[in-house]
C-alpha cells in the first residue's frame, strides 16, 4: 500500500531527526544543520532509507509557504521604525555590497554574471533562526549587537519576495528584463486588491471565526487565508511564497495576528523540518570528498566577505569596533532563506548540479560553524582593542560628543546603558540633584537625548578612554545596566581597575551571572530574575489585602536571606574579608526630621531611638551644612537634619517611624 510506505518514510525522517537533533543540541550546533543531516543520511545520496522523495518535497513546499507566511505575521511597521538606521541603510548596503563582491569572483569562477549575481543573492542572506536563538541564550537581545544584527536580519528577510521574482529573469526563463515592470505591476495590483480585501472581507471573515468560539474553526480559516492567497498569487503568474507573505502581511494587521501566529507555528516547524530535510537529501557528499580544498576554499570565503562586509557596515552607521565585529562574524553564515532561494534558481537554471552541491556544503558549513564564530568575534575584538588607534573603538560619533565642554564631574554617578534601568535612575538622580553621567553606545539615542540636555556619552565602556572621558577617578557610584554579558564583565572588571575605591552596582539577567561579577570586584549585584520574582510575590499579597508591614518584611526576609546565599557562594573563597560577615546584616538609611517629628528638640540620649527600635545614629546633618560625626549623647535633633542611621532592615524599618509627624513609639 503506497500509503503505509509514505507513513514509513515520514516514521523514519521524524525519528531519524529526533536523535540527530539531539546529538547536535548536545554538541552546541544548530537543529538545522541536524535537519540537513538527516536528509543527506536518509536521500539518495545517503542510506537510501526513503522512497517516497517526491511527496516529501510537495509537504516541504507547504513548509515554505508557511514559513513566508509567518515572517508576514511577525511584520511590524514600528518594529521597523525602531531599527530604521539598520534595516534601510544597514540592510541594503550589507545585501548589495554582498552581491558586488561574489559578481567581483565570476571570472576568478568562469561563471556568467547572471549566476554570479544569484550566488551573490544566496550568500548576503543570513539564518535568523540561529541568529536569534544565540542571542536569546545569552540574553542578548538587547545588546548593541543584537540589535544591529536584528536591523540587517529584517531587511535580508523582507529582501527574499524581491529575490524570488528577480531570479527567473537572470535564468532566462521569465522572459527579457524589460518584462521586469509587468511583472512588478501585476504584484503591486494584487497586493492592492489584496489590501482592499484586508480592509474590508478579511476583518469581518476572522470575526465571524472567533465568535464561534472553535479553535479549530479560528485555525482553519487561517491556513485556508495562507494558502487561498498562495494559490492566487500563482494563478497571475507569481510565486506561491509571495501570496503567502501578502497573506501574513494582511493577518499582521488585525487583532487575531498573535494568535494566528500562535496556531500556525507549530505545523511552520513540522514542515520546516521536512523543507531542510528535503535539501539535505539533495546533497551529495562525494562532492565535497572530491574537492575538500574547494570546499574550504569557499567556506573561508564566504565567512570572509560577509564579516567583514557585515562588521564593515556597522562600524560605518556609528558602532564601536567590538560591536562591528562581534556583529560580522554573527551573521557570517548562509541563511534559511538561501535554500529556500536555491531551488528556484535551480529550476532557473542558475545553478548546475555541481555548484548547487558546492553550495549546499558551504551552507551547511557556516551554519554549523555560527556558535564557534559568535564566540570568535568577542575573542577577537578583545584582542584588537589593545592594537587599534583609540578613536577607532569609539567610531567616529565620538568626535561629535560634548566632552571636551563639559565641567569635570566629582562625586557623581556613571550609567552604563540608557536602557529603561538607566533612564529611570538618570530620573531619580536628576530630581534629587545628584550629578551623573551617562555612557551609552546607540549614536540614535545619544544623539535624541543630548538635544534634551541629559548628560549622554556615546561609546563603549569596555575602553578605558570612554570611561575616564566620563571620570571615573572621581566617581562615587558606577551603575552597570546593558544586556551584553561579555561587555558587563569587562566593564566591571575595567570600572574597579581605574578606580579601586568606587562602588559597582551591576543588573544581571539570571543568578548564574552574580559569582563572576563579584569576583571582577562588583560590591552589588541585582539579578532581574530574583527581583521579578520578589515583585511577583508582592503582587499577589497585595491582591489578598496583607497588611504592608507585614509584605515589607517578606520582601527584607527574601532579600536577606537570598543575597546573602549569592553572596556566599563566593565570600567562601575570600576568608581575608571576614568584616563583611559582621556586616552583611546591616544597612544604612538616611532620614530626614519632618515637621511634627517628636525628635525635634530632644537630646539623642532622651529620644529613644537607640532603646526602641535597636537603630544606631551614625551621624547628623543640619541644615546649614554642619555635620556631626558619631553624635554625643548630648547633640540635639533639629527640624530638616538628616539622620544616619546604622542597623539591620526591621530596625531601620522601626526607626522610621520616629522621623514622621506623630509616630507610633510603642515597644
């Protein structure tokens, strides 16, 4: 039964995929590459283990519609907004420069200079799937890099419709291309008549879905969206990927977009899966054994061109050298995207069976090699911060910061990082009148805020100069709050070198980060996910009406307890430091004496602070500057002094009370 014999084919491709995906997942590799893997075990290049190839591929051409079709949902005019810098100037020079370059080889290659374009085209798109996965496992998506990378990966991927409808010109096939701009104008009219039908068929269709309240039926009617307009789009001459990007664009804009993603992700994968399968089991692995050293050749060569053309791009929009390169080799492998694009040059005649082998090799190639290339880029920008002229690790925006004008600061705070952290404490500074600076690397945001008067710097804080730039020496407090790891450790470590007495406050995303930055010489470090869960916790005792008293002391009890067991995890290699443990329960608060406070007028020694709450006054400071440094038991308080007050949590907690207009003084 022909039947069971394509289930038996889909057992083998699903089960030899499950154990090569793990294997890869254990080895630090991307589950692409196991999907290629498993194609090129299983195809007829291979073991031979499937005989059904022809109905595999008809499933793995769904898996690209759908894939079109998801990248349309995902489509977000202010997303691209935020990263408009990157996308439009980044994207398009990083894409172009990529394809001039490649057509620079055609000779070199005795290629005609259609194909040298395609192979342009293929190699400037990188894999936004791994991309994005390395960056959300570090953490850093917000990060400069990130960010970058972000901007360009957008623009590769929106670059894939105009790709598609360009190749059967350069094969040959689609006519002469003086035919370009019909066949442009047939797509703008059905993206149009498509718009018109988003506006006024598709938002009442979806709504008439939800109000059945059946998730099959919500479901339903969005793959037959995705198809219905993949099909139409076919029917005029298009590409089925092109309808179903439209499809996506039109989802993207109702209400039911996020949950339509929502459904039509978990088919995306399985289809997806068979899409890359079905490319492995296109690739012939004697090719790459007859030629090893073309093989290499060309997998340098490509990692080459897209680095430096990729960290070339960054540094020219304003980012520093560590971020331009660690950008580079981010993005330095063949994208999803490009097998996608393969086969319908393939089919164009664009590639003959040897180059499209040649070309599967490299893919795969630089795939597997993006976690060993991620790692590489930090390595290397390290080692060229310490060989570079300095005015390159800041970019060129450095020459326009306000430095040079500015009055040297003392006793003020650094912020590394103009993130929402940052912006709130710059708020909270600025109304208490304490001096700051800012040190920040996105030249958009320090170019927005320095008009608005904030005291901004652009460059990075892993350079000594941008650090002095900002005063370091004479710094009080530096405040750490980026998303970059790497760059957090180093200035850290950087901050306690220049300036061995400054105290370092760092934010870090998980607890397994707190030891490291300890050990760099950081005196406090705040993990976002302990202090999420502290909120959370808050926010459910609220909701049950526990008294505030009794939440303070939960959240003083957690705190205690939780930083402290951080904490030890490396105090127990510092044995020398042992003043630290007598202290580790104490903390220090300032109040200040309000009017009606019953303190005023009263001798420390008859005020009761000490026998009632346990609190210690460290010192006094009145209103006309002078201040009293480990008061007597005969200095009297004054209305407006403020108190220094040593004691632990519950006993600063109670002493507070004593500072405010009529307090309870009770026991």
């Amino acid at each position: 039964m022909p039947e069971l014999a394509f289930l038996q084919d889909l057992l083998t491709l699903f089960g030899l995929s499950v154990l090569t995906v793990v294997a890869f997942h254990q080895a630090n590799l991307p589950p692409i590459v196991g999907f290629l893997i498993t194609g090129t075990i299983c195809g007829p290049y291979g073991l031979r283990l499937i005989q059904g190839i022809h109905q595999v591929e008809a499933l793995a051409e769904i898996g690209v519609i759908l894939l079109l079709f998801t990248v349309g949902v995902e489509f977000s005019i202010q997303q691209l907004v935020h990263l408009r810098t990157f996308l439009l100037f980044g994207g398009g020079l990083q894409v172009s420069l990529t394809i001039a370059l490649i057509m620079i080889f055609a000779p070199a290659l005795h290629i005609s200079w259609a194909t040298a374009t395609f192979l342009g085209m293929l190699v400037s798109l990188s894999s936004t799937a791994i991309v994005l996965r390395l960056l959300s496992d570090h953490g850093e998506l917000d990060s400069p890099h990130g960010k970058a990378s972000l901007g360009i990966l957008i623009f590769q991927d929106l670059c894939i419709v105009p790709m598609m409808l360009l190749t059967p010109f350069l094969g040959g096939q689609g006519g002469d291309m003086t035919s370009i701009p019909w066949v442009v104008g047939k797509a703008l009219l059905f993206i149009g008549v498509t718009i018109l039908a988003a506006r006024y068929l598709i938002p009442w269709l979806l709504h008439q879905a939800v109000n059945t309240r059946k998730r099959e039926i919500f479901l339903l009617t969005i793959i037959f969206l995705c198809l219905g307009t993949a099909w139409a789009t076919a029917k005029v001459g298009l590409s089925l990927a092109l309808g179903a990007f439209i499809a996506g664009l039109v989802i993207s804009e109702s209400e039911y977009s996020h949950q339509a993603l929502a459904e039509v992700l978990p088919f995306r994968e399985v289809f997806n899966s068979l899409f890359f399968i079905s490319m492995g089991m296109l690739f012939d692995v004697r090719t790459l054994l007859s030629a090893p050293s073309l093989f290499m050749a060309d997998l340098l060569t490509v990692i080459a061109v897209k680095t430096v053309v990729t960290g070339g791009v960054a540094f020219l929009l304003g980012q520093s050298l560590r971020v331009a390169v660690i950008t580079g080799f981010l993005l330095a492998q063949i994208g999803e995207f490009s097998f996608v694009l393969s086969r319908i040059g393939a089919q164009a005649g664009l590639l003959d069976a040897r180059l499209n082998q040649l070309f599967l090799a490299v893919a795969v190639g630089t795939m597997a090699m993006t976690p060993g290339l991620y790692k590489l880029g930090f390595r290397l920008a390290i080692w060229l911060e310490n060989r570079v002229p300095k005015h390159w690790l800041v970019s060129r925006e450095i020459a326009t910061a306000d430095g040079s004008t500015r009055q040297p600061l003392e006793d003020h705070v650094i912020i590394i990082g103009y993130g929402v952290n940052g912006r709130n404490l710059a708020r909270v500074l600025k109304y208490a009148g304490i001096p700051y600076t800012v040190i920040e690397m996105n030249p958009e945001i320090v170019r927005v805020e320095r008009k608005k008067g904030v005291p901004i710097l652009f460059g990075d804080a892993t350079n000594p100069e941008i650090l002095q730039r900002a005063g370091i020496e004479k710094a009080r407090v530096v405040v750490i709050a980026i998303s970059d790891a790497s760059a957090t450790r180093r200035s850290t470590d950087l901050a306690r070198r220049l300036n061995p007495g400054v105290h370092i406050i760092v934010r870090s995303r998980y607890l397994q980060e707190m030891e490291p930055l300890f050990a760099l010489g950081a005196q406090e470090v705040i993990p976002e996910e302990f202090e999420t869960s502290v909120e959370i916790f808050t926010r459910v005792l609220q909701k049950y009406l526990v008294p505030r008293d009794v939440i303070e002391h939960c959240i003083q009890e957690i705190r205690r307890d939780g930083y402290e067991m951080f904490r030890s995890l490396y105090e127990a290699h510092r044995p020398g430091e042992g003043l630290h443990r007598f202290l580790s329960d104490l903390s220090l608060e300032v109040y200040r004496i309000k009017p009606g406070s019953p303190l005023i007028g009263k001798r420390l020694k008859d005020s009761g602070l000490r026998e009632k709450t346990g609190a210690t006054v460290i010192a006094i400071q009145h209103q006309n500057g002078d201040i009293l440094v480990n008061p007597t038991s005969r200095d009297i308080f004054q209305e407006g002094d403020l108190v220094l007050l040593l004691g632990r949590p519950d006993q600063l907690t109670a002493a507070a009370n004593f500072f405010q207009e009529g307090p309870n003084q009770g026991g």
